[in-house]
C-alpha cells in the first residue's frame, strides 16, 4: 500500500546537507553510533508545526495508540494485536544482521534503550526517487531525538539533502528528505541524537517517497510481444531490470528470483531460509525463506534449494496455483503430460484459470525453463485483469 506523500512544509528549517559517506566492507563494530549520529545535524531549536496535514494528523493517531501499549521484552513483534501497521521493534537489532523488518508503507517504533543504542530496520524500497522520512517522539522528552538514516547492504549512507523540524501537539517531528534511493533493500538505521536515553520514552518513524522516478524502458522489451507485461510487473515494483540498463527478456528466470517476486506482492514476513545452499548472505534468502515459511515452496531431498537453477514450468505452475490458493479443472490435455505426474493437477488449474497455454503442437513442456518475459506475462495476467 503506498501512501500520499506529505506536502513540503513552509518555514523550513533548513541545515548543511550531508556528502554521501561509503563504507565498503565495514563491520558493525567500526560502525559506532558516534560515527552515524555525525552524518546528521539537528536543529538547536525547534519551530510550530505550521500546519496539520493528513499525513501528521495521521501520525499523532499512530504515536498516540502505540504509546498506550506497554513494552514488552518477550517475542518478535511482526505487527501490532491492535494496529497492523506499526512494526515494533525487537532487541537486538542493532545491526543489519539482526535487522527488524518492516514493509515499505508501514511504520516502525521502538526504543532507545541506552545513549549509544542503533536500531535497524530492514525495508524494500519499491522504487528509483526521492523519499521522506518522519520520526515523531515525545517533545517533552529531551533525552530522545530520533534521527533515521538511509543505509544500503554495502554501507552507502544517502544523502539527506533536507532536515526540517517542528512540534505540536506535545509531539516532537523531524523531517528528513533522502535523494537517490534505488529499488531494492535498505536499512532504514535509527539513532538517538543525545547523549543521553530514556528507555520508556518511544519512536515511531513513517517513510513515503516524495517523488518517483518513471518506469525504465528496456531496450530489449520495447516493441516486443512482452512489453505490456513487463511495464506492469516494473511498474508493480515486482521486476527490475540489469545494470546493464536490460530486462533480461530472454533470460531464463531462476528459482530465486521467482520466489521474490511471489514473496514481495504477498507482502510475506522475511525469514532466513534453511536450505544449505541459501546463505544468509544470499540477495534472496530472507524471500526464500518467506516462502518456505508460508509452505509455498519446499527444497530438495538433499536439503538444497538451487536458488540459481531455472524454474521450470511444471514448478511455475505449482508455485503459482500454491501462492494464490487458485481453483478450478481443464479439459485441455497434453501430450507429454498424464494424470499420473505429479504437476498435472497444478497444469491444469493453471490453464482453465487463463494464466497459461500449451504449445500447437499439444505439448506443455513441463520441464522446459521460463524465461523472465514469460513469467512476466503470467504474473500480469494472474495480478490484473487488463490482460
């Protein structure tokens, strides 16, 4: 769900903008709260909110009920009991390792629980732009100043091109604009702008983009049978193209890659994947896992997953009718497909469901592998009923 982006307040508040500080290959121990808190400064002083929009009406609702609910050492908290919306946080999370995850167009609270405490938060960005991050906190509260910084998986911390701080309401807002984002993962790292803590005192923090960059062109799509599909599942934030500036058309789409697709519309709970060839550090493990958690897809006898194996259409088709719980029977038969294999019932759900057809000369090709714009093509027209 994607949110309407808050409108630039007047009497801004205006402060140095930072350079964009890379930090290939640093550990989390050379990465100190000190050292993050120096990427931002704060305001000495912070001005009326000029005026109540949507968007901060909406977020004095959130700060309100979340700061009814008492804190609570024990479990992962994925969502609120009373407010789906609001991702908490669970220590430790102070590294991308431990990372909190929350999708993009939730919101994200937590505490500090001392003067040098980092909280990670993992989201997907959905698309190339400009975003806006708002913390809010108590105003009374001095010892907590919760400042949000963008970090990618190689420690690039983007730009902040634009602070602006304000109050209302007994309620302390900082808003920061972030240039440059990329699809894709990124740690959304909040950090206390004190030297001092109050563990009782908590923070919530919203992210929206304040302007998005049109869908990319690919070369290799325009003009072809696939184009409508792939600007869909581009345009969905479900596909990305190459840095080479291609899609890929032709590309055979792997296991991996499907499963993310699959796992990013459901908007599923990232988890580890178990598999032995899935490491932790995989692109897609925490897509994987999602997957495997939710009993959509499994592995192999030998407790692998080949995450760079090319998914076949057979296992297209059972993935597909698994993800989206999808019913119905064909008439149609194949050739090279009998009652006895065990992708028959999914083939055949997915043809009389219009998402797949066979080929002319009355095969299905169950072991053949997909290419991207076709499971492009079969994604769209699973999603939307323009195709």
């Amino acid at each position: 769900m994607k949110f309407q982006p808050v409108p630039m307040l007047t009497s801004l508040l205006l402060m140095t903008g930072i350079m964009t500080t890379a930090l290939p290959g640093a550990s989390y121990a050379e990465t100190t709260s000190d050292r993050l808190k120096e990427a931002v400064e704060l305001p000495d002083q912070l001005k009326p909110l000029p005026k109540n929009t949507e968007k901060t009406v909406e977020l004095k609702e959130k700060f309100d009920k979340m700061s009814e609910r008492e804190k609570s050492e024990e479990g992962k908290f994925k969502a609120s009991s009373f407010d789906s919306e609001i991702f908490y946080e669970y220590e430790p999370n102070d590294s991308m390792e431990l990372a909190d995850w929350v999708p993009y167009g939730s919101y994200g609270m937590g505490y500090f629980d001392s003067f040098e405490d980092l909280d990670f938060y993992q989201m997907d960005l959905p698309s190339r732009g400009d975003i806006e991050i708002t913390t809010v906190s108590n105003e009374y509260a001095d010892s907590t100043i919760p400042i949000a910084l963008v970090v990618t998986p190689d420690w690039e911390i983007l730009d902040i091109i634009e602070t602006e701080g304000y109050i209302d309401g007994g309620l302390k807002f900082i808003f920061e604009t972030i240039e440059g984002v990329t699809p894709g993962p990124h740690y959304i790292v909040l950090v206390n702008g004190t030297d001092d803590y109050d563990a009782a005192e908590p923070y919530l923090f919203d992210v929206q983009y304040t302007y998005e960059e049109p869908p990319i062109s690919f070369p290799d799509v325009v003009g072809t049978w696939a184009e409508p599909y792939v600007d869909y599942m581009v345009e969905q934030n479900l596909m990305n193209g190459y840095p080479d500036g291609t899609f890929g058309t032709n590309n055979r789409i792997t296991r991996s890659e499907a499963a993310a697709v699959i796992a990013r519309e459901l908007g599923l709970y990232p988890e580890i994947a178990e598999f032995k060839d899935v490491p932790r550090t995989h692109w897609a493990s925490e897509y994987i896992g999602a997957m495997e958690s939710a009993g959509i897809l499994s592995g192999y006898s030998d407790g692998t997953f080949r995450p760079n194996a090319s998914l076949s259409r057979e296992e297209m088709a059972a993935l597909v009718v698994k993800s989206y719980f999808l019913e119905g029977r064909s008439d149609v038969k194949f050739s090279d497909v009998n009652k006895s294999r065990w992708s028959y019932p999914y083939i055949q759900n997915l043809v009389a469901n219009e998402i797949v057809n066979g080929y002319p000369d009355g095969t299905f090709r169950p072991t053949s592998s997909i290419k991207r714009s076709e499971f492009a093509a079969m994604m769209a027209r699973l999603l939307s009923d323009e195709y």
